[in-house]
C-alpha cells in the first residue's frame, strides 16, 4: 500500500512536473484600447473600457488550452474595464465565475506586462501566433482610426494567422484601409461609401448588431452615439451577418473570427482555439 501511494505520487509530481516545463503552444497578442472616454453627439462623452468577459473568458481558455498572452494597447497603458460589465449576468449568473475570471485578467496587467503598439511594432510582430480584440465600447475611441493598429492587422493577414475580435472588438479592422480617420467621419456624415483599400473588404464578418446596439443606446437616457458599428462595417464592405438579439454567435471567415456580443465569449473562444491548433499543427 505505502509503496503504491509513493508510486502514485512520484506520477503526479512527474506529470505536474512536465506540464510546468512544457513550451507554450504560442503566444498570443491582445489588443485593447487605451482609451476610457466615448465621445458621443452634441459634444458629450460616456465612460466605457472593455467587457470583463469579453477579454476574461477567451482569456482563460487559451492559457488553458497552453498559449501565453501578451496584452498591447496603444499607449502601453493599462486598460480599464467597463463597469457595466462586472456582473454576474455577463457569467452565466454566477458570481464565482465572475469572480475566478476576474482574477485571470488582472493577472494579465501586472506591472511590465503591457506593451505598446509602438513596442510591438519595432520588435516585430512576427513572434505571435495569434491576434485577439475583445469588445466594449472602448475600440470605438481609438483602434478604428489608429494607423498602427493597421499595420499589426496587415501582418496578421498577410500572413494568414488567426484574428479574432468580439463585440465591439472588430471595429478596429477598419483601422487596416488608406485613411480610416476620413472613413470614420464620412461614417458619422452618413456619406460613407466603401473603404478604400480595406484589407477585410468582402469577408463575412459579424459585429454587435443594430438592434442591441438601440438597446445600449437606450440607456443612455436621451444621449445618442455617433453611429452604430455594425452600419459602418457594411458600408465598409464586410458581408454582415448576425443572430437574433443577445444571442451566441460567430462567424469564421478565412483567418478572421468575429463575435457578435458578451453572450458570444465561449463560442469564440473555442473558434479560436481550434484555429490557432490547427494552424499549429499545419506548422
């Protein structure tokens, strides 16, 4: 009995032994803004950041799935959440969940661990196996419009690996075309048509849509949005598709994955997960 009790655990040690020293799978970039302050009509703004379970839960599939993150924003600060999104409802209703996620996104923002797009940019961002862009409202502020958020999406493109965004997340593609700055405020003009050179043009793609869009609009007691991302989008030339309202779903396009709002975070996830496998093995 004693001699099988050590044998058992000199397999545990053994086995706990090599998961620890096991290389990573790759390591994945996690783009975020940095920006908090949401500019809205008539000169106003609204506090936002990004959604705890947007980044939180594919967050913690890939480590556990054996890839390393390494989270970017444009700045090299860090990114805040969106307090909204602290709740049980965004986890199945459970708090420990929320709980147990939480911790794994503030273990993602120790000191250091923040990088700039500059910084990756000048390294090269070749090292990446992967690119992922959880939502909120907060990409709206600054990666839509931001040339080097561009630039990072090219080489992801270019070089077939795999890019996943969710909710609010991919608006920041429109950020890889000649002058997103100019789309964007022919988007707010309503004058948009086509993006020019738009490396996403004709993928299928998906976004938070128009009607949960009017449902956070609403909320805003009175104050409108300067227009809803999931219209620029298709103006820009993405193949829009989506599901009904507040429900799970994503769309698979070449290397680009998309999610269309909070409740889309495990089927993503997974998407990703399985994308970034298979490219691995391809490898």
């Amino acid at each position: 009995m004693k001699n099988t009790l050590k044998a058992l655990l000199a397999s545990l040690l053994l086995a706990t032994s090599a998961a620890a020293s096991a290389a990573p799978k790759g390591e994945i970039l996690v783009l975020l803004s940095s920006e908090t302050a949401l500019s809205l009509q008539g000169g106003k703004s609204l506090t936002t950041g990004f959604y705890q379970n947007e980044l939180g839960v594919p967050a913690s599939a890939l480590l556990e799935a054996g890839y390393t993150l390494t989270p970017v924003t444009p700045r090299g600060n860090r990114p805040v959440a969106d307090k909204s999104s602290v709740d049980p409802q965004y986890f199945g209703g459970d708090p420990q969940a929320m709980a147990r996620i939480g911790a794994v996104v503030d273990s993602l923002f120790g000191v250091g661990k923040v990088l700039s797009l500059k910084e990756v940019l000048q390294s090269g961002p070749e090292r990446y196996a992967g690119l992922f862009i959880p939502g909120g409202h907060a990409p709206l502020i600054d990666l839509a419009t931001d040339p080097e958020v561009g630039t990072l999406l090219r080489h992801f493109h270019d070089n077939h690996k795999p890019t996943a965004a969710i909710c609010h997340g991919p608006i920041a593609l429109l950020a890889a075309q000649g002058d997103p700055a100019e789309f964007e405020q022919s988007v707010i003009a309503g004058k948009a048509d086509g993006a020019r050179e738009w490396i996403y043009d004709g993928y299928r793609m998906t976004i938070f849509s128009d009607e949960e869009e009017a449902v956070f609009e609403a909320s805003l007691k009175g104050d409108r949005l300067r227009y809803y991302p999931a219209q620029a989008m298709a103006r820009a030339g993405g193949k829009m598709q989506f599901v009904a309202p507040w429900q799970p779903g994503v769309v698979v396009d070449r290397e680009l994955i998309t999610g269309q709002n909070p409740f889309s975070d495990h089927v993503l996830a997974s998407a990703f997960i399985a994308a970034l496998d298979k490219r691995t093995e391809a490898n």
